[in-house]
C-alpha cells in the first residue's frame, strides 16, 4: 500500500524560490503545504530587490532634477528629505506584499500554510514548532528553499559600536548623514551611488584590488569613474582593522593607516547559509561550505529532498532562486529532466547599470585559449539615443572563434537600461549565436539597443572583408 502524505510537495521558506515553486505546483495541480517563520516575500521583498531598487529609482530622480539644465530646463536644487524616501520605499513594498506574496492568495489557490520554524526529520516528514505546539506535515516531495543570511567579519569594535546589513537598513527610521560601507560587490556598490545621490556621504572599502570582482573589469573602471565624479569615495586594497567609538573605520591600504569617520557601518561583504537548525545532516542530506549540496536538477542525497536558492550556495540572485525552484517541481513530479540555467545573468543596478552574461573577457581566453577569443566593444559615443539622453557607457563582447564558426561566450554592458538589454544576448548565447548574426537582426531606432546591432553589423562587415575572395563578378561587357 502507498504511503499517504499531507501533500505531493511540502515547501520550506517563501521567499523567491519557495513563492515560485508553491505557485508552480499549485497551478499544476499539486497538493502544496508551504512553511514559514517570517514574512512571504523572503529576503528579496523585505531587504533587497525590492527596497534597494525604490530607493535607486529615488536616487535617480533626485539626480534628474539637479541635472535638468543640460536639457535646457531649469534645475532644482532642494533638500531632500531622506526620512520620506524611507518611507516610500516601505509603502511600496507593502503594496507589493498585499499582492502576489499575500498569504490569503496562497490559500485561495489550495496552498496549506503553516507558521513556524520548520525541522526535517525524515525523508518525508517535517516538523513545525508552531505557537500551539509541534505539527508534523509530510509530502512526497520536500523542497527546502530557506535562503541565507548576511557574513558579518570579524572586526575588533564593530559589534560594540554597531553596524547595518541590508537586513536592517532599510527599516531606518533616522537616516544617516555619512554611510560608510564594507565591501564591494554590488549592493554596496549600487546603494553608496544611490544614497551619495541622495544627500548621504557614501565610502566604499573593498579588500580586493577592484569593486564588483566578477564583472567585466574594463566596465568596471568606466562605473567606478562615474562614481567617483558624483562623490563617493571608493578605496580598494583596504584591510579593515578595528572600529573604534564615533564610530571611526580603521583600516589600512599599502601598510599606512586610514581613518573614516562615520555615522553608520554597512556590512555587505557576502552571504553566509545557515542549515544547521533544520536537521538535514541528521537523516543524510549533505551540507558544503557553501550550502545544501545539489546537482543541477536540485536534488540532494536524499531522493525525495531537494533545495532551491540561496540555501543552495549557487547564484544569489532572485531570478536564479526562482529558476532552480520551478527546475525542482518539474523534476520531481514529471518524467525526464528538469533543465536547468546554462547562462545566468546579472546587473548591477547602478547609473549607469552594469549588466553581465556568460564570460568575462579573461575566462574566456583561460578556458578556450588567447587565439580562440574576439572580443568586440562599442562605446555609446556612436549611439543617437545616448547622445539624446546625454548618456554614456559601452558594450563588450566575447566571442569563441571557431574552425568553421564563432558563438557568443560573453556580454557586458554599461549602459542605461542595460539590465533589460543584457536578456537578448542571454538568448544570443544559448542559441549559439556569432556576434555578426546580432548584425542582423532589426533593432527599434533611436533605442540604447541599435549599438548591439551595430556592434554586430561591424562584426560582419570584417568578415566580408575576409572573405571578399568570393564576391560575384559582374558578367556584363563594357
């Protein structure tokens, strides 16, 4: 006789990857039982897409309205007030949460919700320490998808004299005048350039010798130059020692001791995952150092476990947790393979935003070889409609050279709407496209986009210019 669950699918955490794999499988028809001690939404509604990127659109409009002279129009140089941007940004994302992330729209699709902290004690068993005492659900398939948390270092005073993480920062009711931040991926990177827009004096510190390590470097000079014309200070090759009362960041660069001065401390140099309390290691789920370990169908070492998103310790992006998590449900219940994400894109929200897809320009040349690797630019000097926006910014492309054929490995781009641009060459690289068959295909003009075509239409210009060899000759007598 078959076992009999509560459901086909018992979901642990609703944050982005939970959210998507309950909407999945209800809407397949599946018997859905979700689990969750906090808030739907998960960190990407409450402490990071969504806040970040209301207070960048903030940033950008406040930037507008002091630049408006260069389109002839008067500028306005107001105060602003910090605290009411805040609270915009709360009221948006309250909105959003009494949307698709309302718990009463999960119910009303069939999804059993339960409060609590969740334990898994078996292979198809788990636990929820609710208010009114222990619940046991079960489910013929269990998806853990209970995301991660913020590294905090360990630095001498940091603790004493406090310090924010995008967990908390945006639930400030005072904001600081002065933010300085530790590291420098992108959310340090994007909000010191939004909140310096914004009225705030912004410091970057980054122990590496560049910010935003993992993209294109020679875009991200070009951002970094921008940045720093704006008003951030942005310090690379900073080893942070202490931090003493005022708060003071002390830290060195090339062995000479340096001291910022400060309001407030942010903490953003990189996530950490917690399992421990979940008790996967106890019935055979194996944990690495940087999370549940899966294959790339989301299945762990327990046949009927699998987890999605930042749990996982692979990309730490909401559209990658989302992904995998959709991945996971057509896995388990239907025949075949779930496929996962060749090509997993990112942008880096700043002004302009940097977006990337595939390989950098050095990955590249280490994996197929110096000779095996074309790389295209193109600055937006030659784009009509940057030149009406008064914007600037480039595009990089790299390109596998092949015997008979070359396909896009790489795309990078700064540029305005770049986060948005980057989704067509993520297709141009799974479909194995040449950057000269971006050439022909039609772009709307004046848009930010034409440079792709042109990019590519240069691309197979020089290629005629090989193979001119072959060009037909007129039969006409003169």
């Amino acid at each position: 006789m078959n076992e009999r669950f509560d459901a086909d699918l018992v979901v642990v955490g609703l944050g982005s990857a939970g959210l998507t794999a309950a909407d999945v499988a209800a809407r397949l028809g599946l018997r859905v039982a979700a689990i969750e001690r906090g808030r739907p939404g998960g960190d990407c509604l409450w402490t990071g897409c969504v806040p970040s990127k209301a207070l960048i659109a903030a940033s950008s409009a406040a930037r507008q309205m002091r630049s408006a002279d260069v389109f002839g129009l008067p500028t306005l140089s107001i105060a602003i007030d910090a605290a009411a941007v805040w609270r915009s940004m709360r009221a948006v994302r309250e909105r959003i949460a009494a949307g698709d992330d309302d718990p009463r729209r999960l119910e009303a699709m069939g999804i059993a919700l339960h409060w609590g902290d969740a334990r898994v004690v078996g292979p198809h068993q788990v636990e929820v320490s609710t208010d009114c005492g222990p619940v046991m659900v079960t489910g013929e398939v269990i998806l853990v998808c209970t995301g991660g948390h913020p590294v905090v270092p360990s630095i001498a005073g940091l603790v004493e004299e406090g310090y924010l993480t995008n967990e908390t920062l945006f639930d400030l009711e005072q904001v600081p005048e002065r933010m300085v931040f530790i590291g420098g991926g992108p959310i340090s990177v994007e909000l010191a350039q939004a909140f310096g827009q914004l009225g705030i004096v912004t410091t970057v510190l980054q122990s590496g010798d560049r910010v935003l390590e993992r993209d294109e470097p020679e875009l991200v000079d070009e951002l970094v130059a921008v940045i720093v014309a704006e008003g951030v200070e942005v310090c690379c090759g900073v080893e942070v020692c202490r931090v003493e009362p005022g708060p003071v960041v002390v830290g060195t660069v090339g062995g000479v001791e340096r001291r910022w001065a400060t309001d407030a401390v942010v903490v953003a140099v990189g996530r950490f995952v917690d399992v421990d309390a979940l008790g996967l290691r106890d019935i055979g789920v194996e944990v690495g150092a940087h999370g549940v370990v899966v294959d790339d169908r989301g299945r762990t070492a327990v046949a009927s476990i699998y987890a999605a998103g930042d749990v996982t310790g692979r990309e730490l992006f909401t559209h990658a947790a989302a992904h995998q998590a959709a991945v996971a449900v057509r896995d388990a219940f239907y025949p075949g393979r779930g496929r996962s994400a060749g090509v997993v894109p990112w942008a880096t929200f700043t002004d302009p935003p940097l977006a990337h897809a595939g390989l950098t320009t050095s990955q590249a040349r280490q994996r197929f070889g110096e000779r095996r690797v074309r790389v295209h630019r193109w600055s937006l000097d030659h784009n009509d409609r940057a030149h009406v926006e008064r914007a600037s910014g480039s595009i990089v492309l790299v390109e596998r050279v092949g015997w008979l054929r070359s396909t896009l490995v790489g795309a990078h781009l700064l540029a305005p709407g770049a986060s948005e641009l980057i989704n067509e060459l993520v297709v141009a690289i799974e479909r194995k496209m040449s950057v000269a068959d971006l050439g022909g295909v039609v772009h709307v003009y004046p848009t930010i986009a034409t440079s792709v075509q042109q990019l590519g239409g240069r691309a197979a210009m020089e290629r005629a210019r090989r193979y001119r060899w072959l060009r037909k000759r007129s039969r006409r007598r003169w």
